[in-house]
C-alpha cells in the first residue's frame, strides 16, 4: 500500500533533538485544525460525526476532540471504558462479537450498540432486557455488509467475500430487523467520495423498507476527509440528500482523518554496516512500534527524505528477521546517534505498538506548533513489558 499521507506540515521545522527517541510527537495543532475540518461537514451537512479510537486513542487529547465532535465510537469494552473516562459526547459500541459477561456494561457505558448479525442481537435479548429494567438508556444497531467491495487490498476491506465484519445486507429480512433502531456499515479504507456513494447505492434498497422505523444510520469510517484533496463540498450536498431522503440521523465515524499528518515518530541510528547495501540498526521497529508496515504492508514517509542518493535498509533492534521498515535516502549522515522521523504516525502505529523482544516503548509527546508548547505526556519503562507477562 502507498500512504495517501505524509505531510510534513509544522513538523518541518521540528527540531527532532527536544524528545526522546523513540518517540510520537501529536501536534495539538494539527489536530485542531483536523476536527475543526470534520465539525464544518458536520456542521454544513446536519449530521454528528464520532472519533473512531481504534485509530486514535490518545486520551491526553481527549479535550481536543471534545471541543469539535459529537462522541466516540469504541471497539469493545476496554475502549467504552475509556471512551466513559476521558470523552465527551455519544459513545457508540459494535464490535464482531461481545462476550455475553462483558455486554452489560456495555450496555450502561454506551449510547449505542451495535450488532454484528441479527443472531447475536437475538441471543443477547434477556441480557439487553435487563439492562433497560435497571434504568440503563441505549439503542440498538446493527451492522450490514453492503458486499460491494471497494478497497485497494483485499484483507482490509470489509465487503470481500467471506468477510467476518457486518450482516450481508441481501439477507436482511423484517424479522432481523425488529428492535433495531439504526443500520451500521463501514466500507472504505483512506478512500474519498465516490467509494462511499457507490457503497450508498449498493444498500439503499435493501435498507429502504425500514427507513421509518430506524433513528440513525452510521456510515462508517474509512473517509479521508481531512486530506486536501477530499471533495468535502460535494460530501456535505451527499450528507445531506442522504439525511433528507431517510428521515435518520446521519453519523460518520472517521478515525485516520482524526488524526491525518498530526504525528510524527522519531528515531535514532544505533549502527550501520554494509551487506551488499548500506544497513542502519535503528531505535524504531517495524515489529513493536509500526506494525502495519508489515501487516498491510506499506512504507510510510519519512521526514525530509532525500531526493538523490543511496538509500539504506532501516531496520529495527529486535532479533526478528523480517523488522524492516524500508529503504530510504536519509536526509541525515548513515551514522550512529543521527536522528530521523517518519510522517502520519498518530493514527494506528501508536494504538498498536507492542514490546515483542523487550523492545522499549516509544514516549508520547503533545506538541502545539502554533505555541510551541511541548510536553512529555507519558514515558514507559521496563515494568510496561514485565506486567504483561507472569
């Protein structure tokens, strides 16, 4: 995959000395302006737009967040619990299965909860019962699949044959539809307008029938709304024909847009040798602290990346073959104690960074180009590895 971001932005004149490495820096900034972007659609269209934190959970700009968008919407427990904690605004849940011990709290932490299939949503009906006769206020979703694939990769798109995530929207009968009070689907991954109006197209008539009984329709996340180059006022005039010709409350849940090009992560050259190509061990690891380098896979942008020279193999301190994070040419001497920084790692890199091998975690810190005020908000030290274990 090739990132459709990495602007450097403020962070071109970040001096990568003034943090440790390794290291996210969030520019408070940035993030502003982002949520600033996603308030105006929502704004402009009518319709309430949630933070997905599977993307971006840095609770310590929870405030941030707050001040532009609607709510939340979380994963499972875990994520309702800290959605609860730190975020203002509507939390709304779904996740591909809850543990029937888990979905009462659920219940009471949550605005919404979302099923994966009407089955589920069948079996947890005495667990839900009980929840509403203990005063607990919270509505019914349930995800689609609009079995129309859009996606640049296949494992990472929703609708792709024998898809885990949603109900296929052309088995959706009357019957599965009874207590429901709003229809989820989320289809699209770094993608613009059209993706979603083709999408939009595919469910309508399945989910047409039931637009009186439902209160809200979720459209999911997956919209890069935030990159320049999203059509953002045609987007507003779909919002809104889409809330018009349904009667529903109309919910976007974008979670990269969040936080597109608001971090950086910086790193440190340890060693360097030649193996038929110039080598730099570094401080960063694709392994721990950029794992969809491998997984998707892609090669994320670095800062200041030069135009002209011999690129060099960055790899990661941990003993895995495979952690690699690409070839570039530095924009700093192959040498031990020079440091670089990678674009765009705000969102997913730190939610889904690991200590495989002991390697440390980066330290996370907020910084405020338009300020420049900039402060440590969390360093880790060994015992984040040790307590993982027993």
């Amino acid at each position: 995959m090739e990132t459709k971001a990495g602007d450097p932005a403020a962070f071109a004149h970040f001096d990568l000395s003034r943090v440790d490495s390794p290291a996210f820096v969030v520019d408070a900034a940035k993030l502003r302006a982002n949520c600033q972007i996603l308030a105006d659609i929502g704004d402009a269209a009518g319709i309430k737009v949630l933070a997905a934190m599977k993307a971006f959970s840095m609770w310590s700009a929870a405030p941030i967040l707050g001040e532009y968008l609607d709510g939340v919407c979380t994963s499972g427990l875990w994520e309702a619990r800290l959605a609860s904690e730190f975020y203002d605004g509507e939390i709304a849940t779904y996740s591909a299965a809850y543990k029937p011990e888990e979905l009462e709290e659920i219940c009471r932490l949550s605005d919404h909860v979302i099923f994966n299939t009407p089955m589920q949503h069948h079996r947890a009906a005495l667990i839900l019962e009980q929840a509403r006769a203990a005063g607990q206020t919270f509505d019914i979703g349930l995800r689609i699949n609009p079995q129309h694939p859009t996606g640049e990769v296949a494992k990472y798109d929703p609708s792709s044959p024998g898809s885990r995530l949603g109900f296929p929207v052309d088995q959706l009968t009357e019957e599965h539809m009874v207590g429901v009070n709003g229809i989820h689907f989320h289809n699209l991954c770094e993608q613009d307008l059209e993706p979603l109006k083709a999408t939009w197209d595919r469910v309508f008539d399945f989910i047409e029938p039931y637009f009186d009984q439902l209160d809200w329709i979720n459209l999911g996340g997956g919209h890069h709304i935030t990159r320049a180059d999203y059509q953002r006022d045609e987007l507003v005039e779909f919002l809104s024909d889409v809330k018009e010709d349904t009667g529903c409350e109309i919910y976007l849940e974008p979670g990269e847009a969040v936080a597109l090009d608001a971090g950086i992560l910086v790193g440190t050259i340890l060693d360097t040798f030649r193996n038929d190509i110039p080598v730099a061990i570094t401080d960063l690891s694709a392994t721990c602290h950029m794992p969809d380098v491998i997984e998707a896979p892609y090669r994320p942008a670095m800062l200041h990346e030069a135009s002209k020279g011999e690129p060099v193999r960055l790899g990661g301190p941990s003993c895995l073959a495979g952690d690699v994070i690409g070839d570039y040419v530095l924009p700093v001497p192959c040498e031990a104690g020079a440091r670089f920084a990678f674009l765009d790692q705000a969102h997913y890199s730190m939610v889904k960074t690991n200590t495989f091998n002991g390697v440390p975690l980066p330290s996370i810190w907020l910084w405020d180009s338009d300020t420049d005020d900039l402060q440590c908000v969390k360093r880790f030290d060994w015992t984040e590895f040790r307590n993982r274990l027993s």
